[in-house]
C-alpha cells in the first residue's frame, strides 16, 4: 500500500506541475498503469506539457518550458487525470484569459493614445482634418474585438 500512495503521488505532483494536458488513446497492453502502479488494461496515453508556474502569484515559470512527459495510464486514472487537472489548474487558465484581454485592451489604448496625438497635431492646420481623424477614431474602437 506504501508503495501504491508513493507512485501515486509522484503522478499527482506531475498534474499539478504541468498546466496542459493531453489524453490519447493508444495501443491497449496489460501493463502497469503509470499513475497508481496497478496492473491495468491500459489504453490511454497521458501527455503532460506546459509551463510550471506558481500557484500564488501566477507567474509562469520559463525554465523547463519545452519540458514533456507521457504516462501510459488505465480508464480510471485517465479520467481522474482529466478531472483533477481541470480542478487544479482552472484559476491559472482563468488567470490567462484575464491577461490576455488586458493586453488586448493595452494594445487598443496605445492605438487610442496615437491617433489623439495625431488628431492633436492636425487640428492646428486644419478643422476638416481634425472632424475626419475623431470619425477614424470612433471606427477604431468598434472594429478592435473585447
Ligand atoms: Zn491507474
């Protein structure tokens, strides 16, 4: 039993580490499921990749980023595999959704920001120049995606 909750263990920490997840159908072959240690009918391929990050501050980790890892796992454990990697790494995809919308609003701002300092300019020489720029603008901003 000892030796069960080790290597289990050691599985677990690997999910935990590894923000993507990839379970694949295989070969079946009767062979010691990788994730309990149990002799299994094992048929599914569990591929782990993605950047350790920590947990807290949510900053991903560079080093090791092309790091792999494959387990050859049973029916159970590839669908608790499925299961718990979700639970255990939903903040941190959230955490990326967020950042990622940010930089997209960042990128419509520093456009936003140009085309004012552009408007700015042209308006000492011309009224017309300044009535087209702030019609661009307002174009502008519905065409960038939120
Ligand atoms: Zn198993």
């Amino acid at each position: 039993l000892e030796s069960f909750i080790m290597f289990f263990n050691f599985f677990q920490e690997r999910v935990e580490n590894y923000s993507n997840v990839s379970i694949h159908l295989k070969n079946p072959e009767n062979c010691s499921c990788q994730a309990c240690g149990l002799h299994r009918h094992c048929k599914y391929s569990v591929h782990l990749s993605g950047k350790l990050y920590n947990t807290r501050t949510m900053e991903t980790d560079d080093f090791m980023s092309h790091d792999k890892q494959v387990f050859t796992v049973g029916r159970i454990c590839a669908e608790r595999t499925r299961i718990y990697h979700k639970l255990k790494h939903f903040k941190f995809k959230l955490y990326q959704e967020c950042c990622s919308i940010a930089k997209t609003e960042e990128v419509e701002d520093e456009q936003v920001k140009e085309t004012v300092e552009r408007i700015f300019s042209q308006s000492k020489d011309s009224g017309w120049i300044k009535e087209n720029s702030s019609c661009d603008l307002r174009v502008k901003k519905h065409l960038v995606p939120i």
